[in-house]
C-alpha cells in the first residue's frame, strides 16, 4: 500500500480543522443561553457526569483555565453548538429538562466548601425555559414507521 497518498497536504486538503466548543465556567458571570440538543454521560476525575450540548442562542464565557482566565470574554456565536461539563450544582435542574427546551446556565459565585476546609466550588444556576419551536427532534425507532 502507498501510504503518501494519505499525506496531509493531500488527503486533507479542502478541509478545516475543527476547533473545540467547550464552554468552561471561570468567572462569575459567565452564561449562556440557548437549545438543549444533546445530553452525554462521561466519567470524569471525579466520577460519573454529564456533558450538555447547546444551539446557543446568547452568553459569553472567559477562557483559559482556572489558574490563568483570560480577561477578556468570548461572546457565543448564535446558532452555534457548544457543550459544557456538568457540575453538582445544576446536574440536578438539567435533569428535569428536555431535549429542545431552552435553558440558561450562569457561573453566580466562587463558594466556600463547608466538606473540604480551604477548597472552593462553583455555584452555577440553570433555568428551565420553553420549549425551542424551531427545534426538531431527531426521531426514534418508534417513530419511524414500518413499511
């Protein structure tokens, strides 16, 4: 088999790279608003969570991590689709949303944890809005008719 063929210059030309759409709540403030598409189980470093994927309609969030937050915010991009990682203080409220409802997540405060002396945690809050009239559903088997 002639491997050069699949060379980058040639195999992937015409193509772009595909660049990251997580969202990660560093700065009080940051929020976004849009369409629940898509709910994905993940095991993390701290167990067992959850990753939510948004049509965005509105927000900002400030990159970088946790020990060096950019500055200056990035705006989402309506009718882009981001994702984010669950956290123990909205797992609860996203649960009860559906997929193609809208919501809103917003990081509110660095908190003091009470179980582990000197450590902090995010207090993030989710709002449960209407259900997205534009958003159509991806349908399952049982809606598929058999012929």
């Amino acid at each position: 088999m002639d491997t050069k063929k699949y060379a980058a210059d040639k195999f992937d030309a015409g193509f772009e790279e595909v660049k990251s759409n997580i969202i990660k709540f560093n700065k009080p403030g940051d929020v976004i608003r849009g369409t629940l598409v898509e709910v994905t189980d993940f095991v993390g470093d701290y167990g067992p969570n959850k990753n939510y994927h948004i049509i965005a309609d509105a927000g900002f969030f400030h990159g970088g991590t946790k020990d060096a937050v950019d500055e200056t915010p990035t705006e989402l991009v309506k009718g882009q689709r981001y994702s984010f990682l669950g956290h123990m203080t909205v797992n609860d409220a996203l649960q009860q949303a559906e997929t193609g409802q809208v919501i809103v997540v917003r990081f509110v405060e660095l908190k003091e944890s009470k179980k582990r002396k000197g450590a902090k945690y995010k207090s993030m809050v989710a709002k449960l809005g209407a259900m997205d009239p534009d958003f159509a559903a991806k349908p399952s088997k049982d809606d598929i008719p058999f012929e």
